[in-house]
C-alpha cells in the first residue's frame, strides 16, 4: 500500500477539520447578520459585505493557493492556511466598526481559501480511485455538520453572549489544526511539491475580474445602470477577463490550466455548481431576515430553524457519494438541481402567519437537492483530471462554488434592497416596523423568483455535461 494511503484517515480528519471550520464560519454569520446591523449601527447594503468579502477573498485566491499547493506542497498550504485563518478570526471578534469588522473578514477568507484550495486535492491524492466517492461523500457530510452547527451555536451565542464569541469560537480549534498539520503532513509533504514558478499576473487579473463584478452587482442600483461608475466597472470586468484568458494562454505554468477547457465532463459540472450555489446562497442569505423582522423570531429559533436545510445536507451526502460510485453524476445532479428549485418556488408562497413546519419542509428541499448534487458533482471533476493538476481543479471547484456564494448574496440583496427602497419611498430593513411586511414579503417573493429562475436555468446545464470517467 503507497505511504499516503496509509495516512489516508488521518488526512482525512485533517481536512474535516478545515472545512467543518470554515462551513461553520460561514452559517454562523449568516444567522448573526440581523444583530451586527443593529449593534454596529450599519445598514444592509453595507452589512452584506460581511459575507461578500469573505466569498470574494476566497473567490478570488482559491486558484491561487491551489496552484500553490502543487508547486510548494500541500502542508505548508494548509497549515499557514489556519494561522491566518485564526488571527482574522480573532480581529473579526475584536471590530468595533463595520469597515474594521469587513477587513477582518477579508483576512480570515484569506485563511480560509488557503484551506479549501488543498482539500479536495488532499483527499483524492490520499483515497484510492474506488474510495474516492465514498470520500468525498463524507466530505459532503462535514460541510452539512459545519453548517449544521453553525446556526444552532450561533442562535444560542447570540441569545446568551454576543456576535462577537462566533467568531471567537474558532481560535482554539483553528489552534490545534494547525498543530496537527505539523505533525500529520509532516511524512507526506514532499510527494505534492513540484519546483515551477507561479503565475503572479493570473493571480492579480483574477482577483481584479470578481471584485469589479461584485462591486458592479452590488452598487448598480445606487449608482444606476448606464452611470460612469457602472460601467466602469463593467468594462474594468470585460478587460480583466479578456487579459486574464489571453495570459493563462501564453503562459508556460499558467495559475489555471486552459486545456481544462476542452474537458467537457469539467466545464458544464464547474458552471453548474457556481449556478446550484448562486441559487442556494439567496436562500441561506435571506432566510434569517425574514425569520427575523416579518416572522418576529428570536435568535435561537431562527439558528434552529437554519440548520433544517444542512441535517439533511448531513444526512443524504454519503449516500449521494455512494451512489455516484453506482449510478454516475448525472441522474443524480439533474435531481438534486430540479429539488433545489423547488424548494426556491415554494418559498415564494411563504407568509409569517404560517407555522412553523410549512417554513421546514421548504427549506428542508434546499438541504436535500444541494445533497444529491454536490459529492457526484466533485467526484466527476476531479476524476477526470491528471494528477498534476489536481491542485488547480480543487482550487476550480471551490472557485465555482463560492462564485456562485457571491453572486447569490449580491443579488439577492439587489433584488431586495432595490424593491423594499422603492415600495417604502426610500425606507430601509433597518428601519423596520411591522407595517412595511407587506413590502418586505413582496420584496423576498422577488428575490425567491430570482433564485428559483437561476436554479431552473441550472437544470440545463447540468443535463449538458458529458458521460462519467469511471
């Protein structure tokens, strides 16, 4: 049996680690939104950066710190990874102004992109190819615990303490991971690294394409569509993508590797899984505001009802890994991306009167369909590639993933803002009274539709991927 095979649990509990934190960071801010606003004094435009800076960071690095990984070894990623991760985490618990609170987050997604971009890597380089499924399936079931966990812990924090210990939580944790990565990767590190240099100009035009996207989505309705600002944006996006793909193809060790391109069992599952997140996120974006304000729910109550969606996420993912090693990944990401807009339709006829279950069952869709998709989904990917660029297709697929993430939050909170502005004559969430529910509900429906549209949009291509390498 090859050294790394035999390390292979180890490894694996090693990266469970990683992702279980970052998943749970994740959940537990999203809960916690509502009172940063209100503490920090703060509006919903400017509180979403919360979470969109930290998708962008990690958005715009994965690639990165994936190529890295297979240039300098996937230890080093991994362990400098969580120290940064806990000191951004530390800052984040320390902030006493939104803009400082942003900036910290900023740290810890670069943290936590460090993390995600070895993961999948690491698992694939340590399972043999017949495990890799069931592998990756359990990996699927720690991302459902960390965001499982997140809003419960979160609910009862914000009950008991403050926003801030949610973020405090991960320091002891992230301490003893980095910890174990010295000692557990120790005897494998020299197997990942290879001495080739790094695309620096791909790194920066990437980062320059998500934040002049991101920035263009989220500012469009304050600055209007066809303003100097907009495009601006807008033509700073075309450019950087026009250079970014001009440069990945004149270079020799290029940050992603454009010969991917031509591999259609990886382009249609890596657009299809930026689509199943995109659509998710305004789901898990907007829910607790509308358990909140409208349905008039305390903190705790809303982080239990949170974690519906990610028990079953927990419950169906290995069996979904399992399945794939059977059936293959595309009956089973078709249903799970067709159950997923469901779950985004229904919603559209929520209303606060309504009890309890009705909201659960809904939501509990959005768990199931993300289950089916997600570890077939990965698996497809990263079975199709060579193992030397692994590392580049891991950073990939997070990529694709917390793309979707951003895009999803920074249209739902277009979407939103935008109508509520309009039917309260320029009112905010802010500023909510019980007579606006009206306004609010018609605003949420309309950002619903938004999501349930992209998801539907998602259903075509995921049927357009080609048969499974098995």
């Amino acid at each position: 049996m090859p050294p790394l095979y035999e390390n292979k649990w180890k490894i694996f509990s090693l990266v469970a680690t990683s992702i279980f934190m970052s998943t749970l960071d994740s959940s537990i801010v999203n809960v916690a939104l509502p009172y940063m606003m209100q503490e920090l004094q703060t509006d919903i435009q400017t509180i979403q950066w919360v979470v969109l800076i930290y998708l962008i960071t990690i958005s715009s690095l994965l690639l990165t710190f994936g190529r890295l990984s297979d240039i300098k070894g996937r230890k080093l990623i991994y362990v400098l990874g969580f120290t940064i991760f806990v000191a951004g985490s530390w800052l984040c618990g320390m902030a006493r102004t939104p803009q400082f609170l942003i900036i910290s987050r900023a740290l810890q997604g670069g943290g936590a992109s460090m993390l995600m971009a070895c993961s999948p890597a690491l698992i694939v380089d340590v399972f043999p190819v017949q495990e890799r499924g069931k592998a990756l399936g359990m990996m699927g079931a720690v991302v459902a615990a960390g965001l499982t966990t997140g809003p419960v812990v979160g609910g009862i924090l914000l009950e008991y303490f403050s926003w801030r210990f949610i973020f405090y939580i991960n320091i002891p944790i992230g301490i003893a991971a980095v910890l174990g990565g010295m000692f557990v990767l120790k005897s494998v590190q020299q197997v990942w690294k290879r001495e080739e240099p790094m695309d620096k100009t791909g790194s920066i035009l990437l980062i320059i394409i998500l934040t002049s996207l991101i920035v263009f989505l989220t500012q469009m309705s304050k600055w209007g569509i066809i303003s100097i600002l907009s495009l601006s944006f807008a033509g700073l996006f075309i450019l950087a993508c026009i250079g970014f793909v001009v440069n990945e193809t004149r270079s020799d060790y290029p940050l992603f590797d454009m010969e991917l391109l031509k591999i259609k069992l990886f382009v249609f599952p890596v657009i299809s899984s930026a689509i199943l997140f995109a659509a998710l996120f305004v789901i898990v974006f907007m829910m607790p505001f509308y358990l909140t304000y409208p349905c008039g729910f305390s903190a705790s109550k809303t982080g239990l009802i949170m974690i519906v969606p990610f028990l079953f996420l927990l419950v169906v993912s290995p069996v979904s890994g399992m399945l794939y090693d059977k059936f293959g990944s595309k009956r089973l990401c078709v249903t799970g991306m067709s159950v997923l807009t469901l779950s985004l339709a229904s919603l559209m006829t929520v209303h606060p009167a309504m009890d309890v279950l009705s909201i659960l069952w809904r939501i509990a869709l959005a768990g199931i369909g993300t289950a089916l998709f997600v570890p077939p989904n990965n698996t497809a990917i990263m079975s199709c590639v060579q193992s030397s660029r692994r590392g580049i297709a891991s950073g990939s697929v997070a990529t694709a993933r917390n793309i979707g993430m951003v895009i999803g939050v920074a249209l739902a909170g277009l979407i939103f803002t935008t109508s509520f502005s309009r039917l309260t004559n320029g009112s905010t969430l802010e500023n909510y009274l019980p007579v606006m529910e009206p306004f609010f509900m018609s605003s949420f429906k309309q950002t619903m539709l938004m999501g349930a549209v992209l998801s539907g949009f998602g259903i075509g291509v995921t049927f357009a991927r080609g048969k499974d390498k098995r």
